[in-house]
C-alpha cells in the first residue's frame, strides 16, 4: 500500500456520528470475548497446576468455577460482537452508499466519459468492498492493540520480565505477519491482474468469434493459445503459492519463538523463585491466548489492501471535477420562449477533434423537428448540451433567451426533458418505471402514454398488469418493451420540450415506423425533438435538419 | 453438485494426497509439540529444573516447532497447487467446450460477458475451496484423531469427554447449518433484490437526472439501506448461533476437561505432565472443526460458482454425435468414405443443399422452433428469408452449419443427409456473415485473413477492393495494418461488416450464409455494403437472413419464415421479391 491508499484508507475509516459508539461497543466485547478466553486458558493452567500441589479440592472451587464461568463468557460476548459489529458495517454501508451516490450524482454521465457502463459496476462493487473496513479490519487491529496490552500487563503482573516477553514477542508478530501477508498478496494481485486480463480479453473475443473462428477452422489453434495465457496464470499463481506458503510458515516460525521466549525467561524465575511454580503454565497459556487474536492480523491486512484500493478508486471517480455546476445566482425562465442552440461546438478529449463544431438548432414550442444523421455524427451529444449534462466549448444553449448556464438544473429538467438512447428500466413496477417522470400522473394519462408505444394491451394482459416487475435491467421484458417503457415515460413528463434520442431503436421495422408517426400528434403543444439515424418514417415534422 | 465438484479434484490427486499426509504429519507434530511443552513445564514447575538440565527437551521443542511450521507451510502449498491444477483444467474443458465442441453466434447477445467471467472469475472462485477447504477436511479428521488417541493414553477420562463433545459439535454445526439455510434461503433472495438496488439506482444515475430526481432516490436509498440492515440482521442472529453453539461446545469442553483433571490431580490419580498435555491438546482438537466451519463459506461459494460452470460445460449441444457414425442412407457418387468420421462432402458449388421436412425443437425445452420446412438452395442461388424475428430463420442457418441437428427430417447435400459428412470438410465449405461480426484483436490485414491465414497482401487487397472496404481500410492511420478489436480502435458497425465482407471474399468458399449482415448499420453504408453483398452472393449458393427489403430484392428467392413454417413470400413484400420469385425453383 503506498502513502496515500493509507491515508484514504484512514480517511474512510474515520467513524461518524453516532457510529463512534457502536465501533467503542463492538472493540469492547471482541475484548471480553478474547480475554475471557485467554483468562479460561490460563486459568486453567493455573487451576491444574495448583491442582498437582494436591490442595484441599475447595481451594480449586474458585479457579473451576472460573474457567466455566469464562468459557460461557467467551461465546456469549463472541455472538454478541459478532451481531453488533455487522450491525455497524450495515450501518456503514447505507451511509456509504449514500454519500457516494451523492458525490457521483452530478457527474453523471457528464464527468465519465465513454467507459461509463464499466465505470459504474465497479462504483457499486467497491462501495460494497468498504463494508469490510470495521469488522475484518479496523475491530481486529483495535482488538490486538487491546489484547497485546492486557497480555503484556498480566504477565508483568506476575513477572515483570515476563510481561516484557510477551510484549515483544505479540508485537513482533502483529508487525510481522500483517506486512508479510500485505506484501505477498500485493505481489501476487499485481502479478496476476495483467495475465488474468489478458486471459480474460482474450476469451471475450474468442466466445463472441466462435462460430466464425470455427468455421473459418482455427478454433483449435484458439484453444491453444489460451491453453498457453491460462498456463502463465497458473505459473505466476504457483510463485504466489509458494510466498503465502512461506508467510503461513513464518506466522508458526514466530508463536514458537515466542514461547520458546518467554520459557527462557520464566524457567530461571521459577528456579530462583520469583514467580510461583503455579504461575509458569497461566502464563505460557497466556502467551497462546493471545496468538489467537494476532494471527488474523495477517488477514486483515488482506482486507485493508484490498479496501484502500476500492477507496482510491472511488475517489478517483467522486473527486473529478463535475462537469456542470449551478450558478450562484439563477436567472427567472419566462416560460413561453424557443429552446435555442447557437454556434456551439464541443468535444469530449482536449486533443480529440471536436465532435460538434458550430451547430444551430431552434425548438419552439408546439413545434416538431427531426434530427437526422448518421451514428457517430454526434446527435446524441448534441441531446445532453441540450439539457445541461455538458457546458458547450464554444456558442451557447439558451432558454427562453437564457443561457442555460445562468439557469439550475432543476430549473431545466423541469422544462425540457432527455429521454437519451440507452435509457435505463428500473428494476420495479412498470408502474413506477412511468411515474418516474410524473409522480401525479393518472390512470389516463399513463393508458394515454402506453397507447401511443403500443403497449396498453401487452400490459392490460399482464397478470399483474402496470404493477408487473421488470426485473434488473429490464430483464423480465423483451428489448423492444423496454425501449417502449422508456419512450412512455419520456411522453408522460410534464415538460415544455421533449428530446427523444432514438425512440424506436431496438424495434421492429414496421413497429418503429407506426410509432415514429404517431409521435408528433401526440405531444400536444410541448416541443419535440427526435435524433434518428432513420430518415424514412417521419412524416408530420415540421422541420427536418440533419448533422 | 458438491460430489461433482470433489469429482473435480481427481486432477490434483498427487497434489490432495501430499496435503492429506502432511495434515497427518502436523497432526503428528501437534501432539509432540504439545507433550514437550508439558513436560518442560512440569519438570521447571514441579522439580526445580534449570535452562541448562532442560536444554534437551528445549532444542527437541524448537526443532518441533519449525518442523511443524515446514509442514504447516508445505500443507498450505500442496493445497494451493492442487488448486491452480484442477482450476486450469476446468478452464480447459470449458474452453474447448465453448469453442470447438459448441460454437455459438453469441456476438453482441449479452452473455458473452457473462460466460467469460464464468471461465475466469467463476473458475478462480473455486480456489478457496480446493486450496483451503478440501484439504482443511483432511485436517479436521487426523487432528481429533491424534488428539483423542494420545489423550487416551494419558488420561481415558479426559479422552472420553473430549471424543464425546465432537460429535456433538458435529451434528450441531450439521442441524443449524441446515435449518439456517433452509430458513435463510427465502430471506437471502429478498436480500438479492436489496443489494441489487443500488447497482440499479446508480446504473440509472443518468436516467434519474434526466428526469431531475435524483435527490428523490436519496430518500429511497436511505430506507433501502435500512430495511437491507434490518432483513440481514435477522438473518445473522441465526445464522451466527452456529457458531455461538460450536464455541459453547468447544468451551466447556476444554472447562470440564480442565475440572475432571483438576480433581484427577488433587486425588493423585495424574501427574501434571499428563494434564498439561490435555489441556493444551483440548483446543487443538477443536481448532480445524472451527475452521471447517469458518470455511464454509468457500463451499458454498464453489457451489454456487460450479453451478454457473457445470451449466456451462453441460448445456445441450443439439448435435447427437452419434449419428456421425451412421451408416449412409443414400450411398451417392459425390460422397466418398473418409478415413475416420464420415463422408468428404459433395461441393455446394455444384450439388443441391435441401431441406427435406426439417423439425426443430430446442433439447429441454417446449415447442418446435421449425415445423416441417422443405427448401432447396439450388447451386450459385440466392435464397433470402424474411419474416420477424425469432420466427426460426436463424434456427435454419444454424441447421446449415450443423451447430444442430434437426429433431425430424433430414438436410441433404447431393442426396447425403449433411450428419453422415465429415464435421470439420463440410464447415469448411461454408463462409459465414454475421449480423455483428466479431473483430479480432489484431491488424485489419489479420482481420481479413481470418479463413486464410496464408493469404498474400495483394490477395487481402483485393479482397477489401471487392468488399468496397479500401477507402475505409485506406483512411485508418496505418492501412491494413492498423490494429483493431479489444483494446484498441473500434471500427463502426458499417466499417466492421465491410471487414468481414472482406473475409468472406478472400475466404472463397462455395457456400455463403449470411444473418441480417445490414441490420445494424447506417443508412449511409448500407447502399455500399448492400452491394458488395451482391457481389459476394453472385456464383456461390447463398442462404441469406434478410430484414432490409432492398436485401431480400437480390435473391433469386424469397420465403417468409413464421412461427417455424416456411411459406413462399407474398409479392407484398417488396416488387422486386415477386419478380425474383418467379425465377425460383419449387422447393
């Protein structure tokens, strides 16, 4: 881990509010969970050693008593931390999921450029990987201090020497080992990564070619090839193996050391006799108690590894800048006004050629216009100047005369609404899919909107009808629903202008045809926009431009 | 499921097998370690024994020691290699499977993805449980083993309380593990669909914003988050009572061991070596049972990776190879005995390809696909079929190419049903154009080259001329030798489809199938790749999948494919399908 993963990682691990108290509760029964079971080990070593002076058998109630009383203890405060620490993580989660939805929300899809799909999966998956912090890392690493200290004052407490032993040979350990295993799979995840993306690139290529690598009869010299990437990841894999076999090795290499330590010292204490003969087993007892709760220190540092680097790379995304902001002072909308591009030009990368170079557009209200031009021509970025995702680098978007920069963003999704190509289906009802757009929306309005993408039978004959799931991503409907879903929800918005980016992409031929000329008598006096790459089926548009 | 993973270890026998003996060894190592301590202890505490008189038994307890992390270390890694052996020969077979036994067309179908990480991930996901579980079992059988029999030897008592608490452990981490997850299942699910939602929430992020609700998904995600906390909660309070029992057995087996020796010494029935002994092996003895349990989690991990991977490696092929074998029906002048598997195929370019009463129904699914189609693709024709999708016109091609076998009727070619020929010479026949095709990470050149790898530059030169691909290949910054595929330029759908024209030109075989091959494309290319198409299709017998109207108007024939009947094509579809039709051959 370098510096600064560290430092995140601290950063992240910080407790908030109200979470201090929790963490406090959840260190302090995973100590009584590890004393009492090192009390019960030492007891016991004290309770049969006492016992071989052969004492009155009363004199071992207290001690008997004890160690039961311990072993209890133990599993009981065991259960109970168990319980209270996930309760934290949970509790953590919500919190973090949360702020980082919050940091990410203004800078999407602005901010992320084109890798987004890719960008996003991994967001959630490494929000989740912070879950791990408190139990498998912060509780462990504040357990041990606790332990190391407890172990150490009970054996100085017996035997100052001792105390010193224990000390030492617990803090080497829980320096050691965490670093030792941190390195090793440091070693090993930056080893592997590149051949397991390779591999993994290259089966991606070879599924979606295999029938034409089969016909074209090279399939077997595919297999081979990764036959042979496979065969590097397991070379590499067997050097990892063989360090986490040494690290596991050198974790035993150095409890045996230890207690070899504090034999050396205690033996002649016993001898000379400043410590009890009883006390000799509790404290090598002791010593191996406290093993228990080092050793997963190697583990934690795993996890800790692993958290830092799903930190640095959620800062990355929630520490670009926004590609848009609000300004101070919003200026008022008239509300009547033509949506307006002028002289705008934009590209995404500073070196890249712009994608748009002076385009001018009008939208007024009630009116009707196509877009038209081939993929890639930058119809679709055009869409998202239009309704603030992206500032334009050159020209200007206005409404009702109005720069849209001198307007919030709420001030413009109220106003004109985007229904952008790869629209995304939530995973809920149908019904609340629609009323994303407009929570007041009624029954009427909704079979209204359903009726103009042809979808009010296929839903009135749904079991469930508007309140059927969609399932994630739209699963449980075919990709022509959901585009149509998409489009029903975009037409049910209560917006003065309406930009539709592809409407009818993933549907049938005719299908799209009949819905594309629908579209203009059923937006009534918003303004409308359609991006087409499909010249052939607009009819009633008042207006054809093409980029 | 888990029998059949286990079955997957026979890879790494040598390697399951070292790991075992060494489990054997440490446990071995275990109880020396344990007897060594106790007697030095004992000598030191109860006879005043110096450093000096103990050296012996001091350098044996390091030496034990060391010996005991070696094995420990050796253990870890005979797991561990066994695992990368079993994992790369999983990955192998689902390769192979993937790739030669089973080729699909899964360009741009989703699962890509999803198989890929099943190969990767999915296979990975199983290390854990071959590196750390499997060999842990061994562990948790000789450890107790060891413990219990040295015990015995030292204090019956003793041994009998700790022989009976393991299988009370046992059978309670057995009992609760099952309930818990038959109670849990249920739950889990629900929790699926919690967990999920964030993913959805912040897939849609774009959406939301779109819509200027993201602020109003705050709140939702808050009350998810809570009712995700509250659910799983729940779940945990059971589902750790297994481990609250495991601990409380383990506990107070080490307490009553401790008081019964207790009373043992004070009445002089034991010395205290042989107590110290037993105490120090009572946790041992629950030690690899908890890690077991701890572990649990990798089986159930594998098992439900090895699910994604069995389903993989088993789904049905819809090739029955036995039919390889057959006897032919029809012995036929074009169809000479190859060496091995069947006959060398006639040649498209002058025998007729027919479909006579084809069926189709997918293996475990309901319902024909194709009922009793007949067709005849006539040598240098171009048959198209149109209809909507999913009406089994590429159910039809893929037939062609024997990726299936029909479930009734037979496809001949010069008379010789296609499953008595030999697999690899018919495909070899065939030149396929897809809807997406599929970009190899390479140079366009390579691209080109792919059913030719020996092909000259003038020959792939002439093959992009024909597939009116040299201006675009002409602008990419370096020509033909511009890379492209994953990872590097991405050529756009009307570039991509005039590449694999390209391919099939240069590739020169007599039959041509071709799936929607302008589906995608804009309106800009599609006059360009339309005619190359014609180009291609001219002399070679072509099987083409059409949507485009001004596609199906080329072929010498159209048929309508609805619901999995063929039906000759009304003039309605296009003038010029009705004109071509007249020129056909009836099937």
């Amino acid at each position: 881990m370098s510096r600064a993963d560290v430092r995140g990682l601290a950063r992240l691990a910080r407790p908030r509010e109200g979470e201090r108290a929790r963490l406090a509760l959840s260190v302090a029964l995973a100590a009584g969970a590890a004393g009492a079971a090192i009390a019960l080990l030492a007891t016991s070593g004290y309770l049969i050693s006492r016992a071989a002076q052969r004492p009155q058998i009363l004199a071992l109630m207290v001690a008997i008593v004890a160690v039961r009383g311990f072993g209890i203890a133990r599993a009981g405060l065991r259960y109970a931390e168990r319980l209270s620490s996930h309760d934290l993580a949970l509790r953590r989660l919500a919190r973090l999921r949360l702020s980082f939805f919050r940091a990410l929300a203004p800078r999407v899809p602005g901010a992320l450029g084109s890798r987004s799909g890719e960008l996003l999966s991994r967001f959630v998956a490494d929000v989740d990987t912070l879950r791990d912090l408190y139990p498998r890392v912060v509780i462990p690493a504040l357990l041990a201090v606790v332990v190391i200290a407890g172990a150490a004052a009970a054996a100085w407490v017996m035997l100052p020497d001792a105390g010193l032993a224990v000390l030492a040979a617990l803090a080497l350990a829980a320096l050691v080992l965490p670093w030792l295993s941190a390195t090793v799979s440091a070693r090993a995840a930056r080893r592997q990564a590149p051949a397991r993306a390779q591999l993994t690139s290259e089966l991606v290529e070879d599924i979606d070619g295999a029938l034409e690598l089969t016909l074209a009869g090279r399939a077997e010299e595919r297999v081979e090839r990764l036959r042979t990437a496979d065969a590097r990841l397991a070379r590499i894999g067997r050097g990892d193996a063989m360090a986490s076999a040494v690290a596991a090795g050198a974790g035993q290499v150095l409890a045996g050391a230890g207690v070899l330590a504090l034999l050396a010292v205690a033996i002649p204490a016993v001898h000379a006799g400043t410590l009890s003969p009883v006390l000799l087993a509790a404290l090598v007892f002791l010593l191996l108690g406290a093993y228990e709760s080092v050793l997963p220190l190697s583990a934690a540092a795993r996890s800790a590894r692993m958290c830092a680097t799903a930190g640095t790379r959620l800062g990355e995304i929630t520490h670009a800048p926004p590609a848009v902001a609000d300004p101070p002072s919003p200026r008022a909308l008239t509300g009547t006004g033509e949506l307006r591009v002028e002289g705008v030009g934009f590209g995404y990368e500073p070196e890249q050629p712009w994608v748009l170079k002076d385009v001018g557009l009008r939208l007024a209200p009630g009116e009707r216009v196509a877009l038209v031009g081939p993929s890639g021509a930058g119809k679709s970025t055009l869409a998202e100047l239009l309704v603030r995702f992206h500032d334009p680098l050159a020209g200007r978007v206005s409404l009702d005369g109005v720069d849209l920069r001198e307007l919030t963003q709420a001030q413009i999704r109220e106003a004109i609404v985007l229904c952008a190509q790869d629209c995304h289906v939530f995973n809920t009802s149908i019904r609340e899919n629609l009323l994303l757009a407009r929570r007041e929306a009624g029954e009427r309005e909704i079979a209204g909107a359903l009726a103009a993408v042809e979808l009010q039978e296929w839903v009135a004959g749904l079991p469930h009808g508007l309140d059927t799931l969609v399932g994630q991503d739209g699963e449980l409907v075919s990709g022509g629903q959901r585009t149509r879903i998409a489009l029903a929800r975009a037409l049910l918005a209560d917006a003065r202008f309406l930009i539709l980016d592809e409407p009818t992409a993933h549907l049938d031929p005719e299908l799209a045809r009949r819905v594309m000329r629908r579209l203009p008598s059923v937006c009534g006096d918003r303004g409308l926009l359609v991006i087409t790459h499909d010249a052939d089926a607009l009819e009633g548009f008042d207006r054809i431009l093409s980029v | 499921m888990d029998r059949r993973l286990l079955g997957e270890s026979r890879a790494a026998r040598t390697h399951l097998i070292l790991a075992g003996g060494l489990g054997v060894v440490s446990a071995v190592l275990i109880v020396a370690q344990a007897a060594l301590l106790a007697y030095v202890i004992d000598r030191a505490a109860m006879h005043h024994a110096t450093l000096a008189s103990l050296r012996p038994q001091l350098i044996a307890l390091a030496a034990v020691l060391g010996a005991c992390a070696l094995s420990g270390a050796g253990f870890e890694l005979s797991g561990r290699l066994g695992a990368l052996r079993v994992m790369s020969e999983l990955r192998g077979r689902l390769v192979s499977r993937l790739l030669v036994e089973s080729p699909e067309a899964r360009a741009g179908r989703g699962r890509t993805g999803e198989l890929a990480g099943t190969a990767v991930q999915g296979v990975d996901a199983l290390e854990d449980y071959f590196a750390g579980y499997l060999p842990q079992l061994v562990l948790a059988a000789a450890v107790p083993l060891a413990v219990i029999g040295w015990v015995l030897t030292l204090d019956p008592l003793a041994a009998v309380i700790l022989a009976l608490t393991v299988p009370v452990l046992i059978v309670f981490m057995v009992l609760i593990g099952k309930g818990a997850r038959a109670q849990a299942r249920g739950r889990w699910r629900a929790l699926g669909l919690l967990g999920a939602h964030f993913l959805d929430v912040v897939q849609g992020l774009a959406t939301l914003r779109a819509y200027g609700r993201e602020r109003a998904q705050e709140r939702t995600l808050g009350e998810v988050g809570e009712r995700y906390r509250a659910e799983t909660m729940a779940t945990l309070r059971i589902a750790f009572l297994s481990a609250l029992v495991l601990e409380l057995c383990a506990m107070i087996g080490t307490a009553l061991v401790a008081a019964t020796i207790g009373v043992q010494l004070v009445d002089g029935a034991l010395g205290l070596r042989a107590g110290l002994t037993v105490l120090l092996l009572a946790p041992e003895l629950y030690a690899p049972l908890r890690a077991v349990g701890q572990q649990f989690h990798a089986s159930a991990d594998a098992s439900t990776a090895s699910e994604l991977i069995f389903a993989a490696l088993d789904a049905p092929m819809g090739l029955a190879p036995a039919t390889r074998a057959h006897a032919p029906a029809h012995p036929h002048s074009h169809a000479r005995e190859s060496a091995e598997t069947g006959y060398e195929p006639a040649d498209p370019a002058s025998a007729r390809i027919r479909f006579e009463g084809v069926s189709y129904e997918y293996p475990q699914r309901e319902g024909r696909v194709l009922e009793d189609v007949s067709l005849e693709l006539l040598p240098g024709r171009t048959v198209a079929l149109v209809g909507p999708s999913g009406a089994g016109k590429s159910t039809l091609a893929r037939l062609l190419m024997r990726l299936a076998d029909p479930s009734d009727g037979r496809i001949t070619c010069a008379g010789v049903d296609l499953r008595e020929l030999e697999l690899g010479r018919w495909r070899s026949r065939i030149a396929w154009v897809p809807q997406r095709p599929t970009l190899f990470a390479g140079s366009v050149a390579e691209n080109i080259a792919l059913y030719s790898p020996d092909a000259s530059r003038p020959e792939i030169r002439w093959a992009a001329a024909a597939a009116n691909a040299s201006e675009l290949i002409d602008a990419l910054p370096a020509g033909l030798d511009t890379p492209v595929g994953e990872g590097a330029r991405r050529l756009s759908a009307g570039q991509a489809q005039r590449v694999a024209l390209a391919r099939a030109f240069l590739a020169d075989r007599p039959l041509l199938i071709m799936d929607e091959p302008t589906a995608h494309l804009d309106d800009g290319s599609v006059a360009t790749v339309i005619e190359a198409i014609a180009r291609l299709a001219r002399g070679r017998t072509t099987l083409l999948i059409a949507h485009e109207p001004l596609l199906a108007d080329m072929a010498e024939e159209v048929y309508l494919v609805e619901d999995g009947r063929l039906e000759r094509a009304p003039g309605a579809v296009s003038a010029g399908v009705a004109a071509g039709a007249l020129g056909g051959v009836a099937p």
